[in-house]
C-alpha cells in the first residue's frame, strides 16, 4: 500500500486571517471556508500540518511562549471546527539570518516526512506567498495557491506558476479530491494488473508442474493408451468418448481428432471416433424418462461391440454416468480407459487409467488436453507410420 498522503499548509493568509505580525491570540480568527475545506481534506484520508515562518519571534515583537498561546487558540478554533492537525513546525527567524528551516527551505518539511512518514513529493502544499509555493516546487509536491491572504497579489507573479489556483481551502480541498481520487483508481488498476500477472503466472507455473510429474511418472500409460487404441482401430474397432462439462468437449474435440486428423501435414484416412456427448435429442429424452445415470452406458450397450475401446473422462473420478458406461463397455468385452485426476473409483474400475496428479479441475482439464493430443499423434504414427523417421 502507498503511504499516506499528506497536505502542508501555511498558516497566515491561509487558514486564518491575515494580521501583520499576529502577536495577540484574540486576533485569530479562520478564513471562511478553511475549516469546511480542511475537513474535506481529513475526510479524503489525508494528513494535515502546518509550517509557518515566524520572524516575529526574530523581530523580538512575540516571543515562544507568546507564539503558545497563538498556536493553543489556533488549535481551539479548527478542533472547534471537527478539525485536528498531525503537526505544527514554524521558523522563528529572520530572512537575513540564513537558516536552514524558513520557507522555501525544505528543512521543516522533510524533518516532518520522517518523522510521519511520508513522502514530500505526494503531498499538496497550500499557501498565500511566493515561498510556499516554491517550497512545495523544491520537493516535487502539488502546488496551490489560494487567493487569500496575499494570494491574489502574487498569483499576477509569471514566475510563480503553481500547479493551481484557488480561491480559498475550500476550492483547494476539491481539487485535492479529484487528485487523489484519480490516482487512487490509477493505484487500483496498477494493483489489479500486478495481481493480475502474479495469478496468470501462478496458474501457468502449476500447469507445468504437473505435466513435468506427467513426463516422469505417466509416460508409460499415455503410450501404452495409444497402443490399445491403434490396435483396436487397425482391426476394425472404434472409440466411444463419453465424460461431462469440460470433459464432454474433450470427447468432442477428440472425437473431431481421430475422425479428420490432428495435424493437416500428415495426412491419413479418418478413424472411427464417436463422442457419446453430442446427440441431444437423445440424451435429453433419456434424462428426462430415465434419469441421467444412466445417459452413456444407453450408448455403450447399442452402439459398442467386442474389441470397440470406452474412453472415460472424468476429473473427479466419481462421476456416475462414466462409471456406468465403464461398467456396460467391459460386460461388452470393450477395453476402457479413463482419464481422471488424482483419486476417484474410475482409477480402479478402467483396464487403463490415466491419473493427472492434481485435485484442481482447471489444471486437470488442461493435462487432459494435452494428453489427449499426444494419444491422438501416437495413434496415427502407430498405424500410418512415423514420416519422422
């Protein structure tokens, strides 16, 4: 999360009226609008401080303990006022004494970043005078210039040029939100797409993994698959696909693999594939009279013969339509195969099973795929040749 961003106000001229060396607490008085605008600051979530310089403490006119009593009646009237400052920071000397702290040094407003920490150049600083906005430029903050106190008099300065211009803190409070909300929502996309590419990445690196566990551990059972399938099909068998969701496209698209042909280059006769999951005539009607248990095996028992192959696929495992038809297929005396994940009664139940090592049905599904794919190139080289060698 960023840090909190924070506004730097001058004082005179700026929240309060403008007295020529305020040496009388019974002098402050607010500027219209400065509390209303300095609520809608707080509201926004925003820190408030002010830093002020004070010569008249150098000039010998007030001294700290005078400079107390101003600042305690100054914090009376905003607390008043539902307002409540993080911080007050003020220079006490003269402009010909060279310190390190008077406005347009950056001295009192770095010391406050650290110690509330901060950031200077995410901040808005408001002020009358020359020296807060040229404060504001030194550090890379936002700057506005309100046209009170001595305000409207340097707004007509060409090199002063803040970012803004305003009448008082009530107008600048509504420039600040529009900020703060524009880059709020700029923050709220730029989190998304982080978290987004971390996810998409996350997804993608666990994908391999379990296809880098297929390639140590489940080699064999893919071949031996497209074994069973080519030697099925090169004496006059076929293949029944049958699985549910994402598993019943599967069927489909390997169904449309074995029929036409995986890659254009190579180029063979179709072979005889059915996926049991597109006629929906029938499977509707026979959901609807009998249930849909029992919607594959229905299928298997008229359409499979001795030899045909089953193809199973199931990412759970426990489906209980695929575990039906699996049943019907082997009292046919047909070879079944299922694809599942990790676990479920169809990695008994098959004469092959082929188990994805994963309980995420995303990441299963896509294995599937993938396997499916490397069957369907096997099987044709089984039975047309491999041109590769």
């Amino acid at each position: 999360m960023p840090k909190r961003r924070f506004v730097v106000l001058d004082r005179d001229g700026t929240i309060i009226v403008e007295r020529n060396y305020l040496s009388d607490p019974g002098e402050v008085k607010l500027l219209p609008g400065s509390a209303a605008g300095l609520r809608s600051m707080h509201e926004l979530g925003l820190g408030l401080i002010v830093i002020t310089n004070q010569s008249a403490i150098g000039r010998g006119i007030i001294n700290k303990d005078k400079l107390d009593l101003i600042h305690k009646r100054f914090y009376e009237l905003l607390e008043r006022e539902g307002v409540f400052l993080d911080g007050m920071y003020f220079c006490p000397h003269l402009p010909e004494d060279g310190c390190e702290c008077r406005k347009p040094s950056p001295a009192l407003l770095i010391s406050a970043a650290q110690g509330l920490n901060f950031d200077p150049s995410q901040c808005f600083v408001i002020g009358d005078k020359v020296c807060d906005i040229e404060l504001g430029r030194r550090v890379g903050a936002t700057t506005i210039l309100v046209r009170t106190g001595y305000g409207e008099q340097f707004e007509k300065e060409e090199n002063l040029q803040p970012d803004f211009i305003v009448n008082d803190l009530k107008e600048a409070a509504e420039v600040i939100k529009e900020i703060v909300e524009k880059d709020k929502r700029g923050f709220q996309i730029e989190s998304e797409i982080k978290w987004s590419y971390d996810r998409a990445r996350i997804h993608l690196l666990e994908s391999a993994n379990i296809k880098r566990k297929i390639v140590e551990n489940g080699l064999e059972k893919i071949v031996e698959a497209a074994s069973m399938i080519a030697s099925s099909l090169q004496t006059g068998g076929k293949i029944l696909l049958c699985g549910n969701g994402g598993s019943a496209a599967d069927c489909q698209h390997m169904a449309a693999e074995f029929v036409n042909r995986l890659s254009k280059d190579f180029k063979r006769p179709g072979l005889k594939a059915i996926a049991l999951t597109t006629d929906t005539s029938f499977l509707t009607a026979y959901g609807n009279d009998f249930g849909f248990d029992g919607v594959f095996a229905r299928q298997v028992e008229t359409l499979g013969s001795p030899g045909d192959i089953l193809i199973g696929i199931s990412t759970s495992g426990h489906s209980k339509n695929i575990i039906k038809a699996i049943e019907s297929a082997q009292s046919l005396k047909m070879k079944t195969i299922a694809f599942t994940g990790s676990d479920g009664q169809l990695t008994k139940m098959a004469h092959l099973s082929i188990s994805m090592p994963s309980t995420n049905t995303q990441h299963i599904q896509e294995c599937h795929l993938a396997v499916e794919h490397i069957i369907c190139d096997l099987v044709e080289r089984f039975i047309f040749g491999n041109e590769d060698q």
